[in-house]
C-alpha cells in the first residue's frame, strides 16, 4: 500500500478508485472474462475485498458480469468500455510511478529484486497448494 499511495493520492478521489478497484481493472484489462477467484489469486487481494470492489465497479459501470456458459455458478468478469477508457487514461500514469519508483535500484538491484520476489511467489504458491 505504501508504494502505492503517491499514485493513488492523486487519481482516488478524482477518478472515483480505490487501489483494489484500480488491481482488479488492471486484471480484467489483461484477461477479459477472469473470474472473481481467479483475480483473488492473480492479486492476492482477499476475495472478500475483490468482491467488494467488483461490486463497486459494477455500480460505476466499469465491469460487466456475465454467467459462464460452462458453469453458471461463476460470472465472467470484463471491462466496461467506460472501464477500458479509464484504464487507458490512469494506466500510462500508473507506470510513470512504478518507474519513478525502481529508479531508486540500480539495474542490478532491479534484477536481485525481481529473482528475489519470483522466488519468494514460487514459495508462497508451495505453502498455498500444502507444500511444506
């Protein structure tokens, strides 16, 4: 959340979003028709707060759920084209941020972080599926 907030400082109110609408639009933008679960584990934001967010978009016309045809316990989740456009509009921002952000690693640093961080995911995905 603290690397987060300068972005969201600016564009929360504004733009009428909260950090987990903003992680769950991200998802949605990079795979139309995910389920809520599935941005839960993509995010690792609680479902509970996932659901709150889709809720709140939904509300703000910036996602559509549909029934998934093979199992209508499960909505499809995809932007709205109001959703497409505020992703376009906050997104080039968003990366602005997380550039100005890493300039503080050196390129090497940058690399050590992200081994670092891909290991400590793998590691969180062993505990998650019972790996011990």
């Amino acid at each position: 959340m603290q690397l987060s907030r300068p972005f969201f400082q600016t564009y929360a109110s504004e733009y009428s979003i909260t950090l987990t609408e903003w992680r769950v639009m991200v998802v949605l933008h990079l795979r139309p028709g995910t389920v809520a679960s599935d941005v839960s584990q993509f995010t690792g934001v609680h479902p509970m707060n996932v659901s709150r967010a889709i809720k709140s978009l939904e509300k703000k016309g910036r996602l559509i759920s549909e029934p998934d045809a093979t199992n209508q316990r499960r909505k499809l989740l995809t932007l709205t084209p109001h959703g497409e456009a505020l992703y376009g509009e906050l997104y080039p921002s968003s990366e602005r941020q997380a550039e100005r952000l890493f300039e503080a690693l050196t390129p090497a640093e940058g690399a050590l972080f992200g081994e670092l961080l891909d290991k400590l995911l793998d590691r969180a995905d062993e505990i998650m599926n019972g790996a011990e």
